[in-house]
C-alpha cells in the first residue's frame, strides 16, 4: 500500500516536471527510474527488514533515501505551485503559458536544499527546552518539580546507539527528577536494537525513569519490548501508576497502553485502571502516548497529560493535515477542559520519513508549579 500511495507524487513529478524538460529521451529515461526507485523507499525497507517501519540498512544509505524521498514529496508539492500559477496567469492571458526551464530546475534545487536541511533536523540530538506547567492544587513539597520528557525517540539505524547516548547524556544533565519516555521508543525486533537501545540503561533520574509503550512497540513483539525495556531499568506503566512522596505529599505519575494495542491484542487504553487505587485529592500527570484521548483525561481530574506520537507533524503545513487525524493536537501546550495537555515535537523521528522544517525535535523539561484550585 505504501509503495503506491508514495508512487503518485512521484508520478506527478515525472509527467509534470521531468517530461516538460530539454533532456534526451535517454537521460529522462534514467532521471525517471532514478525517481521511481527512490519513491519507493517504504518498499526498500520491507524488503530489509520484513517491515515499513524498519529501513535495515547502512545509516547513510537511510539518510539518502530519506532526503531524496522527501525531495521527491517537496518537488510535487513545488510543482502543482507552479501549474496553478500558469494556469490563473493562463486565465487571465487567455492564452497558455509555459513555465520555463530554468524555473523547474530551481523549484527541483529548492526541494533538494529543504530536505537536505530537513534530515539533519530531525536527526540531530535536540536541546532541552523548557516548559513551566501550573498544577492546581500541587503541593508545596512538589512547587519547582522538574520532570524531563522524551518521546519518539525511534531508535534504529538511523537513530543508532550513538545517538542514543548522546541523548541520554544530555537527559542525564538535565537536571530532572524524574524521567520519562512516552512510547515509540524503536522501530525493529529486540534482536535487531538490542545494541542500539542498551543505552537507555544508563538514564538516571532521583525519582527514577518511568514509560509507556507507543503504537511501535506494537508493531515488533510487544511483550518482547515490554520485558526488555524493563530489563533495562525502565519502571514500565501500562494501565497503571506509582506515587511519588515528599514528606506527606503525594504527585501520582499514571500511565496507559497505546490507542493501537487493540489490534495486537494486547489491553486497550484504561484510564480507570491505571488510576484505580491512587490517593484521593493528588495531583495527577498522565502518560498517553497519542494526545487524541485528552478531553477523556480532562473529565477524569487529569491536571497534566503528556503525549508525543505526532512528531509535531514534522513540516509546517503538513502539521495541519497531522493535527485533523488528533483531534486537532499536534505540537506543544493546549488547555483542554482545565487540564494542560503537552504534546511533544519528538526527541527522534520515524525513520521512514524523517524530514523535520519548522518543527524542530526536542526533549521537554517541565517545571511544576503550584497553582490554585479553580
């Protein structure tokens, strides 16, 4: 399904780009197969791995088919610009206009240039950036809590135990007193990221590192995952929750499964039973990988969600597009029925297409404040 839905910007680009051009038969020829190979990345990486979601080849050869794949996607788009404005100067000429040679060949360097720059922002290892959340009814014991989120990280071979380090040494510094990973945390089989996760064992936060699975980890033996991700020091919850204590306060961190686990036939998200048990009166964050569910959390007393899943919708204008499939959630702080809602931009991005411009990764820290009851 992938190879055609992706088939068709490329297609776009062959008759309404490439045709059009001075070329010999000959060269168009090549530039075309060269176009449809390249379209068909998705198709590469099934071949690789068994799986869309797992390209298992050399890093740089991901990185090349990431930026000519989004090349490709950048020049349909720049092209269909380009017709729609020969055909209202046609309109108003009446008369056809062409465009001329020189200007696809720009619109085609522009593309280039955008998801060149765009692959090497979304594998970079992002900064911290930080975000302070107002809690009604927050102790005071916890007033300046910090909390550092990751999310997305997709670790792979595009995201490599390399990065994962880096990433790691930067959460590490950070600061926080709590760590957290909310899903998609690999895109392949243990066998396949055992070397490339095995950093993870090292993040270390006074209150510990707690996760949820994302919609990935079920794509790739979710039991598998759960029991070696928890095997790395990462305390895991599913539909559950752990308190936090300092003196008599009482934080509850709770978590649920992803909206996808269903179809793996794994447990459904379950709010009621992760907060099933939880003191009465404490203030509640919640871990939800996908932010669509949060008007639900809203109305269960939820004072801070936090999600990811979106990867901010990787590209302005196409986060928009993201946003109508998540219930209009795409990036950053929304109020949502009194509580705050955070949807991170992703700290990594799925490797299948990881073009990032104008919504930049980022691992997230949240400082806690108290705020009065409304």
């Amino acid at each position: 399904m992938f190879h055609l839905i992706f088939a068709t910007p490329c297609a776009y680009v062959i008759v309404r780009w490439l045709v059009p051009l001075a070329l010999p038969l000959w060269g168009k020829g090549a530039l075309a197969l060269l176009l449809l190979a390249a379209s068909q990345f998705h198709f590469w990486n099934r071949l690789s791995s068994g799986s869309v979601f797992a390209p298992e080849f050399p890093r740089p050869v991901v990185l090349a088919l990431n930026g000519a794949f989004g090349a490709i996607l950048l020049l349909a788009v720049f092209q269909i610009a380009l017709d729609l404005g020969a055909l209202a100067a046609a309109l108003l000429q009446r008369g056809a206009v062409a465009i001329p040679g020189s200007v696809r060949l720009a619109a085609a360097g522009l593309a280039v240039l955008l998801a060149a720059v765009g692959v090497a922002n979304a594998v970079r290892v992002p900064p911290v950036r930080d975000v302070e959340v107002a809690i009604p009814g927050l102790p005071p014991e916890f007033d300046g809590y910090r909390l550092l989120q990751l999310t997305d990280l997709h670790l792979s071979r595009l995201f490599p135990a390399s990065w994962a380090r880096a990433v790691v040494a930067r959460a590490n510094a950070a600061g926080a007193d709590l760590i957290v990973v909310t899903g998609d945390f690999i895109d392949g089989s243990v066998a396949m990221r055992r070397d490339d996760v095995a950093p993870l064992r090292d993040l270390r936060a006074p209150d510990g590192v707690w996760a949820i699975p994302g919609n990935h980890e079920y794509f790739f033996d979710y039991a598998a995952w759960m029991r070696h991700l928890a095997g790395l020091g990462l305390r895991m919850l599913p539909n559950a929750h752990a308190v936090l204590a300092r003196a008599e306060a009482r934080l509850v961190l709770a978590g649920v499964t992803d909206a996808s686990a269903p179809a793996s036939g794994e447990a459904e998200p379950d709010l009621a039973a992760a907060l099933a048990g939880a003191p009465p009166g404490a203030p509640v964050v919640l871990l939800d990988h996908q932010p669509r569910a949060a008007k639900r959390a809203a109305v269960r007393g939820v004072a801070l969600q936090l999600s990811g899943h979106t990867h901010g919708g990787m590209i302005l204008g196409l986060d928009r597009l993201v946003a109508r499939g998540n219930n209009g959630f795409v990036s950053g702080r929304y109020d949502v029925g009194g509580m705050i809602l955070y949807v991170g931009n992703g700290t990594g991005i799925w490797p299948g297409f990881a073009l990032r411009l104008g919504r930049p990764s980022e691992m997230t820290r949240f400082t806690l404040r108290a705020a009065p009851r409304t």
